[in-house]
C-alpha cells in the first residue's frame, strides 16, 4: 500500500506489477480491511472489525468486506465501494493522484536514466554517446546506486518510475536493476528503440511487466528508419522487438520524432502501429544536445 497526495492507493507486485487495471485507491474502510488482512483474519473477524471500528450494522459491514475481497482478486482500478472503473478513468486516476502530490511536494513520479550510451546514432537526437564509449559507460552508476536511490525515493512517496536512456537494454545488468524494482510498489515504465530486446529478454519482462514499454520508430520502412538510425539492420531489429513484447501481452505503445526524412511516412507509422494493435503518437520536438554538438 502506497500513500500518493492523501490517497491510499494499492500498487500490484510481481507478475501484476505492470497491470495499472489493478491500482486500487482506498477510502477508510479498504485502508482498515487491508491493515487487518496482514493477520490473516477470516471474512467473519473482518466483517466485526468493520462494524465495531465504523459504527455499521452487521450485515453491511459483511458485504463491504466481502466486495473488497472480491475486487481484490479482479482489480479494477477503482475506489474501494465504487463501481468498476473504466479505461479512460486510469488516465483521470493517475493525473488526480499526481496533482494532489505536487501540491502536497509528493515526488510521486520519477525518472531514471540509466545510461546516455546507444546502440543507433540518430543525428536529431540529444544525447546519442556511442554504445561503445568505455568513458561513458564506466560513468554509470552501478545497479545497486540506482536500487539505493529507488528506495529512498519510494520511502519520499515516488510511486510512478520511469527507466529511460540512452537505450536502456544496452545495459548488461539492466535486469539487475529492473527486477529488484518490480517488488518495490511502483508503477514501471521504459523507453527503448526496441533493437535490443530479445526473445529472452522479452521472457524476462513477461514474469514482472512493466505498465508499459514506448518504443521509438523512425520510420515505416527500412529505408527510411535506418536513413535517420544509421544503422543497418536497426528496422528489421526493432519490429522483432516489437513482436516479441506484443505476442507476450506486454504493454507496448509506438512513438515517433518527426524530420524532414521520415514526416512521409507519418500514416504508414501510424498504419504499423494499428497493425499490432497498439497506441501511437508523434512529436516534432527536438532538445539542444547538452555538450553542445549540432544535431540535424
């Protein structure tokens, strides 16, 4: 149980960890049943507590406890006693409970970049170091700084988390760091180009999901991606990455960064993303590049 800008909110752990269907916000009462629920009590003893504690009526307090029960097994992201919450309402939720942080100087949300190394070299973007940069990767922090800086961050209230590079999966204990904070109560997500997510790693994921994992493309074609990438064989990569996050049931959305080489194919992104059955979107914004090197 996690408290985000006053409200109670459960966040799922291990193989629920990405399901945002399964947040649960509380009022009094669920924070009460859940409190007692680490006694191991039974539906009888929950059900007397809650009539002793709320000033209720038996039989009310047996079908309060027993619908918690019940939305327990199959979350739905709403409030303890509230009717299921619809998809649109997760957005609304967690946009509430952000804003009610901030104005409570909550860190509810944070983000990790875990490395400014990548294996493509995209001429637009702000940090592309080389994969292969020996400087930059001795630079890193070590996976048990980022764990130590996970957990102080969650004690300070940080509940949603993002993990971002660079390309992330270049890191060789990039598992090393994201498993651990799959059994810390936070909500995770990742951005990655894709390229270098494996079967195996893609297997890796499946048993503690993040919410969801963004993947940049470049473009529709190999072409035109790789025109942009400046790797061979980078377009071809990414869609197998892709593939094996969707046939996995990972949450998976598409994005792109619009240039002058790949705004044509804007449609056919669009297209791809349709084809898979997951959410796209596009943005022209490009950042200055902070050693100061021109980007196009």
């Amino acid at each position: 149980m996690r408290r985000v800008g006053g409200q109670d909110l459960l966040v799922p752990l291990g193989a629920k960890v990405g399901d945002l269907n399964a947040l649960i916000t509380l009022n009094p009462t669920g924070r009460f049943v859940w409190e007692l629920l680490a006694e191991d009590r039974s539906t009888e003893d929950l059900a007397v507590a809650v009539s002793k504690r709320f000033e209720i009526g038996l039989a009310r307090a047996r079908t309060d406890v027993q619908a918690f029960l019940e939305q327990l097994d199959q979350p739905a992201g709403a409030a303890f006693g509230a009717a299921p919450a619809t998809a649109p309402d997760y957005g609304t939720l967690v946009r509430g409970l952000l804003g009610h942080a901030a104005g409570s100087r909550q860190p509810a949300h944070g983000t990790f970049e875990l490395t400014r190394r990548c294996n493509l070299s995209c001429r637009m973007c702000y940090v592309r170091q080389d994969a292969h940069d020996v400087m930059g990767a001795g630079a890193e922090l070590p996976a048990s700084a980022w764990l130590d800086l996970a957990r102080r961050a969650a004690d300070e209230g940080m509940v949603f988390l993002l993990l971002t590079g660079g390309e992330i999966f270049l890191r060789r204990d990039f598992f090393e760091i994201y498993e651990p904070l799959t059994r810390l109560g936070l909500v995770l997500a990742l951005y990655s180009n894709g390229t270098l997510i494996t079967p195996d790693a893609a297997n890796r994921l499946a048993q503690a999901p993040p919410s969801r994992v963004e993947i940049t493309v470049y473009g529709a074609t190999s072409a035109t991606a790789e025109a942009i990438t400046g790797i061979a064989g980078s377009f071809a990569a990414c869609t197998a990455g892709i593939e094996a996050l969707v046939s996995r049931g990972i949450a998976v959305g598409l994005k792109s960064t619009l240039t002058r080489r790949n705004a044509g194919e804007l449609d056919a992104m669009r297209r791809m993303a349709r084809d898979w059955g997951v959410p796209f979107s596009a943005s022209w914004l490009l950042s200055r590049r902070p050693d100061g090197s021109a980007s196009d």
